[in-house]
C-alpha cells in the first residue's frame, strides 16, 4: 500500500483544528482563562480556515491562475497550503501568531520601538529555531507592510520615517511594497528628507540615506544635492582649521558624495585658508 496517496479523513482535520485550538489557548490571558473568556474552540479554526480559503482563492482568481472557483480549489490542493501540518508545525505557527498579535498591539498606538523589540526578543527565546523564526518573518510581513502603506495613505510623515528606521529592522522596505498614493506627497517626501538633513556626521548621513535610497523612495542624486545638506557639509570643512583634519573631513564628504575635491579646493573660503598658511 502506498501511504502516501493516503488522502486525510475529515477527523483528521478535526484533531488538528483542535489542536491548533488548544495551542491558541495557552496564550490566554490569566483573567481570560479565569473567566472562561476568549476561549478557542474546533469550529472557531474551522470558520477561520475557510475565510482564508475563500481569500485565497479570490486572490487565485483576481491573479488569474484559474478561471472558476473549481479550478482555484485544485490549485490551492496541489500547492498543499491548507493540507494537514501536524503537531509541531502547529505550536510554532500559534507561537508566531501570538507575538504577531503583541507586534500588532504596539504598532495600532505607533510604538515603533516596542514593536521590534518584541520580535528581536522573541527571536532570541531559546527553544526558538530556524524554522520557527522563518515562520514569524512570514507572519509578521504583511502586518509590517500594512503599517507603513497605512501611514503613507494617512501622509503621516512623521511616523512613517519612524517605522522605516525601526521595522527596517526586522525586514526589508521596499518602495514596491507600498501604496504608490501619496508616498510623493509634502508631508511624506519633506518627513523624509528632513531625517537625512538632519544628520550631522557624513558617515551617519550616508546610512540613513542609503536605506531610503536602497528602498527606492529617494533618489541618490538628489539626497546629495538637497541644499541644506551641501551647506552642512561646507561649514564643516571649512570649519576645520588643522589641514590634517581639514583633509580628513573633507574627504569624508567627498565620499559621501555631497561634494568633490576640485569643488571643495576652489570654494573662496580654502582658498583664504591657503594664503594665510
């Protein structure tokens, strides 16, 4: 007999939907456990299964996959997404799930903070391993991208440049993950040039730039010709009066690419330098 055309019974997915059940349970609060509230049940899974059922296949049709209802459910069938996944597979998709849903907490009243440090805490708990770390990126992905487009559409700059720089921590932002409207729009675009501005250090404007530019959302050009960053970077220099230290500052600049050496040796105020020297 080949056990492997076994096809899973319905009490098959039954004990899992109560074991999923059972390892939603454990999460409960102290007061829920105490008062019976929140208390998941077999046919709660279920329910939940089948609207992500029905997303799925909606999203097979809208992608075109398939042309019928019918034909979507045998897609979803051979990729094996909502077949049986066994004990294991389930405690750590429930353990993931519970720390998305502390993640979410942090990020509905704008705590960028808390949020990251709750997953980078979580990833750090001992009897966590690849696998299930591979799970909660997974999970908590889309919760991430959400945020940041929710932001975008609000043009809510400020937090939005928050969020970059501290979900940024926990995956990569790319411009192509966002809603389009509104990411050009004042208060988003002068929010995030107002962070890379507002670096003193060449070294630290170069970071912060690089991830906006890496993520697509600005230029590189024109992050180095933003005035207000040109005029920093030329106080500096000529700021420095030991050609030691002038040399080193500027050649900083330079590699940041605010500035050149032939610029920078024909600004008035170097040449002055010169003829007092």
């Amino acid at each position: 007999m080949n056990f492997e055309q076994i096809k899973p019974t319905r009490e098959d997915f039954v004990s899992e939907r109560e074991t999923r059940a059972k390892e939603r349970n454990k999460y409960r609060t102290v007061w829920q456990k105490i008062l019976g509230k929140e208390k998941t049940g077999e046919m709660d899974i279920a329910t939940e299964e089948a609207l992500q059922m029905d997303t799925e296949i909606k999203k097979i049709l809208d992608e075109g996959r398939a042309a019928s209802t019918s034909e979507a459910i045998e897609v979803i069938e051979k990729e094996g997404n909502f077949g049986l996944k066994g004990k294991e597979r389930i405690s750590k998709e429930e353990w993931a799930r519970f720390r998305t849903l502390q993640f979410g907490g942090a990020l509905e009243e704008n705590d960028f903070g808390k949020a990251s440090q709750i997953i980078i805490q979580a990833q750090q708990e001992k009897k966590i391993n690849d696998e299930t770390k591979q799970i909660l990126k997974e999970t908590i992905s889309p919760v991430i991208i959400k945020k940041l487009s929710e932001l975008v559409q609000n043009r809510d700059g400020e937090n939005f440049v928050l969020a970059f720089h501290e979900l940024g921590r926990l995956q990569s932002i790319n411009r192509e993950d966002l809603l389009q409207e509104n990411l050009q729009s004042p208060e988003i675009q002068n929010a995030i040039k107002q962070n890379i501005i507002g670096c003193n250090a060449p070294e630290y404007f170069q970071t912060v730039r690089d991830k906006w530019v890496k993520a697509g959302v600005v230029d590189l050009e024109t992050a180095n010709q933003f005035e207000e960053i040109k005029e920093k970077a030329k106080q500096d220099i000529i700021g420095c009066n030991a050609p030691e230290y002038f040399q080193t500052v500027r050649d900083k600049w330079v590699k940041a690419g605010v500035v050149d050496t032939v610029e920078v040796n024909t600004w008035p105020e170097v040449i002055a330098k010169r003829k007092e020297k």
